[in-house]
C-alpha cells in the first residue's frame, strides 16, 4: 500500500538536510569577523541578527524561483564541502531515507538542477534565536500550494547551515513522475 501525500509530506518536513553557508558583507566579501552562537553554547560569538536572517532568506527565494537561471546564488549559500540529505528528494530520487545525496557543491548542484523551480515563495512566518532560523513557508504550486518548515541551524564560524527543505513535494505537484529526468546522485 502506498504511503498517502500526507504520511509523504510529514517524512519530508522533518528531513534535516545539513548544508555549509557563506554570509556575504554589503560589499560582497566574506564577513571575516560575523559570528554566531554554535550550537555548543559558546556564548564570546555574537548573535545571528533580523537583518542576516532575511539576506538568508531573500537569496534563498531568490534560488527557488529563479534556478538554473540564477545558479551562483546557490553558490553563494553553499560552501564546497556541503552535505546534503532530504528524504523527500530521497524519496524522488527512490533512494533509502536519510541517505546523503550530495557530498560536494557540485554534486548539489547536480541533484537541484533536476528540481524545477517553484512560481513564487510566500513567507508565512520567519523567526530566528541566536543560531536558528525557523522558516515557513509557501511554494504557489499548481493545483495546489505547497507549503513547508525550514529550520536553518547557522553557525558562521564554521560557515554551516542546516537546512530542510522537502523540495519533493512540488516535484510530484509539478506532474512530474519520481523518475523522470532525474540525474543518478
């Protein structure tokens, strides 16, 4: 019996894929002296701010309704030695949960290029602590709308972000099947 979209969309929300992050000063250069609390409590690191939290969020609206066009903003999240593992693309890419589907940013980029873009993302709801942003959010899918949580754990010392986003869902609401053009991980 297959699992209905439901118990789907449940086993992809809490996938917690784990991505490195590059923060970007206004000038465009790393930010050498910006940090966050980790989450060992490490509490001489300052603290994520409302400001870089929606630079976060804004470029990563930007990746999800404008890729492939707009591939360097990927670049600019993501750090060479990202890991990347979602069950819903698991699942699309008919692969075991918790498997690690990219090891590299390029192998990242492989595996999102297989993943269309969404129309528009509509934020519900953003709220971040010292090193967590908590995302909600609204894919304009048709026929329906798909909606999801991101929870970004961000320490900027080390560059990494962690990250869920059930991507899977819209690849099935974009009547594509599980397979089709789907590149091997």
């Amino acid at each position: 019996m297959a699992a209905s979209p439901a118990v789907f969309f449940l086993k992809a929300l809490f996938s917690l894929p784990f991505v490195s992050i590059k923060i970007n000063n206004k000038n465009g250069s790393p930010e050498e002296n910006l940090h966050i609390e980790s989450s060992s409590g490490n509490t001489n690191e300052s603290c994520l701010t409302r400001v870089e939290t929606a630079q976060i969020i804004e470029k990563y609206t930007l990746y999800l309704t404008k890729y492939p066009d707009n591939r360097t903003v990927l670049e600019e999240l993501v750090d060479e030695n990202v890991t990347a593992a979602s069950d819903s693309l698991s699942y699309v890419f008919q692969k075991p949960l918790n498997t690690t589907l990219a090891r590299n940013l390029q192998e990242m980029l492989k595996q999102e290029a297989a993943v269309p873009a969404v129309p528009s993302v509509n934020t519900i709801f953003v709220s971040n602590t010292c090193d967590i942003i908590s995302w909600y959010w609204e894919f304009t899918t048709k026929p329906y709308p798909t909606r999801g949580i991101v929870i970004l754990f961000v320490n900027l010392q080390l560059r990494k972000l962690y990250k869920n986003v059930p991507r899977g869902e819209h690849w099935c609401d974009s009547g594509q099947s599980r397979t089709s053009g789907v590149p091997d991980p």
